[in-house]
C-alpha cells in the first residue's frame, strides 16, 4: 500500500467504483429555447405538450415563465453578453487580488 492509499485509509479505487446509470443527466436548453416554449404556450400550445416535447417539469416550465416571460431574443443576447462581461471582470478582480497577496509575502519576507 502506497502512501496516497495509506492517506486514504484503503478507500476503494475510484476508477473501480461502479458509475450509477439510473439517474438522468441534466439536460440544458438555451435561453432562447426557453423564450420559444414560452412563447409557443401564449400562442396557445398546451404547457403539458411542450413539457412532454423538452422532457422538462411543469415546474420547470413555470419557473422559466417567471424568470424570463417578459424578455425577447435580443435581451437575451444582451443578457448573455452582461454574463460574460461580468465573467471576466470578476476573473480580473481574483487575479489582481493574487497579484496583490503574492506581492505582499514578497515584501514581507524580504524584510
């Protein structure tokens, strides 16, 4: 036994564990397929059939009808870009805090 096992307190390999295929993976849908089914259930498709159509919930449904039932495909786009935007800001804000703490141990270990 090597020392990682050792650590590990004889933990069964994790590439030997059996993977559970009974649970179903999630599925995504785009924004815009969301705009789509909500706006095909106001021009009168039944919420039922677009559900069984996705393979999502009624409640699924309800919850995108609330979140995005005012928006159109260019707010969406402008959405997503606002998400990347923010993405990378907030990447560039870690990495200037990082910048910040390793020049700080630098200065205090040369004093």
């Amino acid at each position: 036994m090597g020392p990682v096992e050792m650590l590990l307190g004889g933990l069964p390999n994790h590439q030997t564990t059996p993977i559970n295929t009974t649970t179903m993976s999630k599925k995504r849908h785009t924004k815009e397929a969301q705009i789509k089914a909500i706006r095909d259930h106001e021009s009168g498709r039944s919420q039922a059939e677009i559900c069984k159509e996705l393979n999502i919930t009624a409640q699924t449904f309800y919850r995108w009808k609330k979140q995005l039932g005012m928006m159109t495909n260019p707010d969406v786009r402008r959405l997503k870009e606002l998400e990347k935007e923010n993405k990378e800001l907030k990447q560039m804000l870690a990495d200037g805090l990082l910048r910040e703490r390793i020049l700080k141990i630098v200065v205090e270990k040369k004093l």
